[in-house]
C-alpha cells in the first residue's frame, strides 16, 4: 500500500517500497518507504499514533490498571518500568481517549433522558476541593461528558482554607455550562433531565435546554457502603448518576475515600477521568449489557 511522504508531503506516486524491518519492541516486521522526491524514507509506523514509543505494548495493561483503582508507583512496580514511563503513557493514553469519548458521543442517538449532578473530591489537601460535573444517560449509565473545577471550601474547612490559601473562586457554574454547551448536539430538544434541587441548576438547563423537561429531586442521605453517592432504604430516582460516582470513587484511585494517592493537578485529574469514561463506555457498560 503506497503512502503520502510525511516529510515533503508529495503524493502516493513519488513514494516506492524500500524493503522491511522488523521492530525491536514487538518483533511485528513492517514495510520501509522511500520518496523519490526528497529521497527521504519512513514506515507504516510513520503514520500511526504510538510512533517512537519503545514499549507500545504496555499501552493496553496500563490503560486496564488505571481504570481498575490502581495507583501510578504501583503500576510501576508490577509493569518493572519507572514511574516517569508511566506518567508519559497516562497523559498520552488520556489525550487519546478524549479523541475516542468526543467520536463516540458525535456517533450515539440522541439521548432522550440524562442526569447530571457534582462530584466533589480535591486537590493535595481538602482546603482546597473540586468539583467534577458529570452528565449521564438514564438507565444505561452511559457517561455524557465531565468538566473538573475549582470551588471554595465549605463548612468548617472554609475559615481555614481562607486563612492558608486564600480566597478561592467558584468555576462550578462554568464549568456546568461548558458541559452543557458540549453535549447539547447529542441531547434530543424535548429530552428529561433530571437533578437534585440545587438552585443554581434550572438556570443553566433553561439556557442550554430550553424546550427540555427538567425536574428536581431532594437530596436524601448516602448509605455507608456507597461512602455517600449511593443511598439509604428505598428508590433513589438519582440512581443511575449516583451509581456511577461511585463507579468513579471505586476505580479512579485519586477518588478514593481517605487516600494518600491525591490529586496534585487539575488536569491529571481530568486526564484519569477521561480514561475511565471510555473504559466505562466501551467495556463495563456493553459488558453488562451482554449478561
């Protein structure tokens, strides 16, 4: 098969086979190419996204770790690699499971029926909290979409997070309708959305929503297996939303409850995230729908 030259970009006819190699960190052998226009030479590995990458083949099992509550050093250690490799491999696994959660949302049927609410972790120390935005599917726990954000503390931390790091603003709101304004192509117009009663959430559906039918529930009280997204005695009309927060606190080791593997970025945090969206999406979802 004839490639277009990656390094003067000349067209499919300028470029002819020049020979094999065979790649030393999978064995798999792979075709060479040479311009005659540049007379430059490249591969098939030329074109694909893992280019350079010495240990492509850890990709998977450490994408499957990552999404299974297991901790970077840990991963590390079981894989015999160094943390850094590690590091290099999640921000590079994240950005590509972004590209695949943004094609698999531009694929799906328009969603009929969602839920969205805040899930509240933080970053180092508990002075400083964020709150992560999540939208999700009715009944298949499909997740929508998720923004990360800052906002003060609350309760009997706000004095002393105010005393140590100052005055903290609030991106919530943004941050909810960035969220909005992403998924609202996917969203059918007449769609039902359901959240708890926060007072700050009609608002934001009206403007992004207009024609939707929101409703509003009360909050009720977390059980102690469910560490506070799932709910005590009774139906919880929030359950799809709740149960995958609690999905989230279960596999993503950053969330978990009275952990030491805490989030010192943002970002990292928005990366694991995504990581697990799409391994939520792709695999327990469409695992459980098979049983």
């Amino acid at each position: 098969m004839k490639r277009d030259c990656p390094h003067c970009h000349s067209g499919k006819n300028t470029c002819t086979k020049f020979g094999f190699f065979k790649r030393k960190s999978d064995g798999r052998t792979l075709a060479r190419f040479k311009c005659r226009n540049c007379l430059k030479t490249f591969s098939q590995a030329s074109f694909q996204k893992c280019y350079w990458q010495k240990k492509r083949h850890l990709n998977p099992r450490i994408f499957e770790l990552f999404c299974s509550g297991v901790s970077q050093r840990r991963i590390a250690q079981l894989l015999h690699v160094s943390r850094n490799t590690v590091v290099r491999k999640f921000i590079f696994l994240a950005l590509q499971a972004r590209e695949n959660n943004n094609k698999l949302l531009l694929k799906s049927p328009l969603v009929e029926e969602l839920q969205f609410d805040d899930l509240e972790t933080f970053e180092h120390s508990k002075l400083k909290p964020l709150s992560v935005t999540l939208a999700v599917e009715n009944k298949t726990t499909k997740i929508l979409g998720f923004k990360v954000s800052p906002m003060p503390a609350k309760g009997l931390l706000a004095k002393a997070s105010r005393k140590k790091y100052g005055f903290r603003e609030d991106h919530r709101k943004k941050a909810r309708e960035l969220l909005f304004e992403e998924i609202k192509p996917k969203i059918h117009r007449r769609a039902y959305i359901l959240s708890d009663q926060n007072p700050h959430y009609p608002e934001s559906v009206r403007k992004y929503f207009p024609s939707a039918h929101h409703e509003t529930t009360p909050g009720r009280r977390g059980c102690v297996t469910g560490q506070g997204e799932l709910k005590e005695g009774g139906w919880d009309p929030l359950f799809s939303l709740n149960h995958t927060c609690a999905m989230l606190r279960a596999n993503i080791n950053r969330l978990f409850r009275r952990t030491w593997c805490t989030t010192k970025l943002p970002e990292r945090l928005s990366h694991h995230i995504e990581l697990y969206v799409y391994y939520h999406n792709t695999r327990i979802i469409k695992s459980s729908l098979t049983k």
